[in-house]
C-alpha cells in the first residue's frame, strides 16, 4: 500500500493488520485531516478536532455538513451518477457507523506505532452521535443557512458580509426566501467574525479562501463594502499576489492560517454599475474571482424566469471585472425553460459566451435546473405548458454549447450540481 499515492502532504501514518476489523488498517495524519483506511473498502474522513467530514462505504461516497445535513453520490453499474441527500435518521447511521470503526481501530491500535496518530484517532472517538448534533446547533447560532456556493468554493470560510438576496424575486431560486436582505455594518461584521473564529477553531486550517455570502454580496454599495472589506483584511491573512516565488514559502510559514483571496457573488443587472475603478479597488483588497448567474442568454427567457438582466448587462459586467483583473464564474442554467425555449437557450446563450472577454482563470459553469429546488419555477412552466427536459436532453444542451465555443487556454469548464453542496 502506498500512503504517498494515498495522501500527498502525508505528516504521519499507522498500518496495522486489525481483525476482525480488516486485515490491513491505515491511518494517515495530513495538516488538516485523519484518514482512516479499513482495508480499501472503506475510508472515513474527519477534520482536526475529529468530526467526520467524508466517508466512503461500500461504494458510496458521504460528505456531512457542518449544520448536520449529509449528502452521497455514487455510480449505477451502467455508469449513471446517483445522489441522494440523507434524512436525519440516515446520517446518523453514518455517524454511528464512522464512530464505531474509528473507536475499534483505537482499541487494536498497536503501541508502538506513531503516538500523533492515535491522538487523532482519539480526537474522532470523542465525537459520537450526540456530540455532532450539538456542533450542528452551535453552528446554526453563529450562520445563517449557508444555502449555496460554487463548487470550487465549498472549503471556503463563509462570512456572511449580507444576508439574504437583494432581488429574491427568481422563479428558479427560493434559497433565501427565509431573510430579508441586509448588509452588516463592520462591527456586526467583526461580532459575526469573532464568533466564527470561535466555532471553527484550528479547522480554520481547512479553509482555503474566504467567501463573502450571502447572494450577491458584491452589490452592497463601495461606500459600505469597503469597510467591510478592510475588517476582513485586517482580520485574516491574504496571500499577497506580488511576492517572489522564492519568498512564498516563508510567508506561508509564517502565516499558517492563511487564505488565497476573497471570492463572491454578483449579478449582471447591478454588478455592471460599479466602474473599472471601483472594481480595481476591491482587488486590491484581495477579491480574486466573481461569480455571476448569467443562466441564459435568451432575454425571452431571462423574463420567464423573472431575472431582470440584459445579455449586455453581462458583457458590460464581464469587461469591467477583467479590466480590474478580477477573474470571473459564468454560471448556466441547463434546461431552463424546457422544450419551448431549448433552441433559443442554446443559440442565444452561445452567442452571448461568445461576446466574453475570456481569460486563464476563469470557469464555465454548467448547472441543470432541478426542479425540486427550483421554487415557483415548476408550477409557472406546469401552467405554461412547458416540459422539464431529461438529465439527458440538458447533457446535449451542455455538448452543444461546449461544441460551438472556442474557449482560451486556462478556462475551466465544470459542472455545478447544488444537490452536491453541504457546507
């Protein structure tokens, strides 16, 4: 067994034989995580202080959230992807399960093996079922629900600099139906802050960057966003863009909990208003990449979906964010609109990605509309007469459009399935 092949940054590791447990157990200890290997059947997954994060069982990948929600996703013998988002009483079988492995594991751990090991293998003992719930409810006292981030933002610390969505009037989109939307001042910010710094602890160590939330969080004024941006930078650490590459490793040395830049959302139809000036000042205060939900670039559409923006709002918006040198997420909407607008939403939409100033670092989101999450979307488009398109119909809507472009070097194109997330 390689434990280079099977953790990279490995610090240290244990491999014992552990019947009737298995007959090969591995324990590898990384800067931010233990890995418990039973066999190769199984793996569980747990974060510094010893909750369980990820689990891998019998073929079926578990993620858990820090608000208690689990998720799984696994491959039909066919090659179909599956999820299922578990109820309560499922996810406690799961954290049973995880507690019962680690604590059989602890008890067959040999004594002569490496001490760093078992101390955190004993750290994830001490979470059973009980003691993950009362995280969970400590978590919902410091955030709001965090509802929905991009996929490459799911290791993010999430600070909420606002609170719901300004407009909160899409069809397809009912995550904030439950708030009002507000913006904090900085001082409700450095409370909110304080009290994050207080639940996370050293798991801040798993954090990677910094996500300003809730939706749309970049369309609070540059009079009221500044502060709040300085109160994050003053904060938390930000890797400086400008350092040498030889001098990188001692900074990283000497900041330790460190994050890569502050990312966020913004829509089209006000994110356009802000100048090239005002977006240059935001990158300096570490704002590295923008996401927007352009969804499509059928205006017809737009306004079925009661998204009020325009396919120049867009282009406007996108060329002024990479005149200040911020990179952008493009985020499509698959089968919006069904069978009556699936022509228009292709052609339009690649006509529109067409008009994006792209660049290395940027991502093409590709989102199916799933209507169980879709709010008052599926009654309208009932109503309308309209059919949902198949997960298979919107996978050649995304091969089309992927055919037609003609992207730059150093553009991601990824997949986004908000059925995945749990933060």
């Amino acid at each position: 067994m390689s434990t280079q092949l099977l953790s990279p940054n490995l610090l240290h590791h244990a491999e014992y034989p552990a019947p009737p447990l298995a007959e090969r157990v591995w324990v590898g200890l990384k800067r931010h995580a233990l890995s418990l290997m039973l066999d190769t059947r199984e793996v569980y997954t747990f974060d510094p202080v010893g909750r369980l994060w990820i689990a891998f069982i019998e073929g079926v990948n578990y993620k858990r959230g820090l608000d208690g929600r689990m998720v799984c996703k696994w491959f039909t013998p066919d090659g179909m992807r599956r999820l299922h988002r578990l109820t309560g009483e499922e996810a406690d079988s799961i954290l049973r399960w995880a507690h019962q492995m680690a604590t059989q594991a602890l008890e067959l751990f040999p004594a002569e093996s490496d001490p760093a090991c078992k101390e955190a293998l004993q750290r994830a003992c001490a979470w059973d079922v009980a003691a993950h719930h009362r995280d969970a409810e400590r978590f919902l006292q410091v955030y709001k629900p965090v509802s929905i981030l991009p996929p490459d933002q799911y290791l993010a610390l999430v600070l909420q600099v606002t609170e719901g969505c300004h407009w909160n009037r899409c069809t397809f989109c009912d995550f904030y139906r439950d708030r009002r939307f507000a913006v904090k001042t900085p001082q409700q910010l450095r409370e909110h802050i304080a009290r994050v710094q207080e639940y996370f602890g050293e798991t801040l160590r798993l954090r990677n960057r910094i996500f300003l939330a809730d939706a749309n969080a970049l369309v609070a004024p540059q009079r009221m966003l500044v502060p709040l941006l300085e109160v994050v930078r003053a904060t938390f650490a930000i890797e400086p863009e400008d350092l040498e590459p030889e001098e990188l490793p001692r900074w990283r040395e000497e900041h330790p909990v460190r994050f890569q830049g502050i990312y966020s959302f913004v829509d089209a139809f006000t994110g356009y208003r802000k100048s090239v000036a005002e977006w240059r000042e935001l990158r300096q205060l570490g704002v590295r990449r923008v996401y927007i939900g352009v969804e499509t670039g059928c205006e017809d559409l737009l306004r079925f979906l009661r998204k009020p923006q325009t396919g120049d709002e867009v282009v406007q918006t996108v060329q002024t964010l990479k005149e200040a040198g911020i990179a952008v997420g493009i985020i499509l909407l698959l089968g919006a609109g069904g069978d009556r607008y699936a022509r228009a939403h292709v052609e339009e939409t690649v006509a529109l990605l067409r008009r994006l100033p792209w660049s290395a670092g940027d991502i093409l989101y590709f989102s199916e509309l799933v209507e169980p999450f879709a709010g008052e979307y599926t009654q309208l488009a009932r109503e309308a007469g309209i059919q949902p398109l198949s997960p298979e119909q919107m996978l050649a809507q995304r091969r089309e459009m992927e055919a037609a472009l003609n992207l730059p070097p150093g553009v991601q194109r990824a997949t986004y399935d908000i059925r995945e997330f749990v933060y």
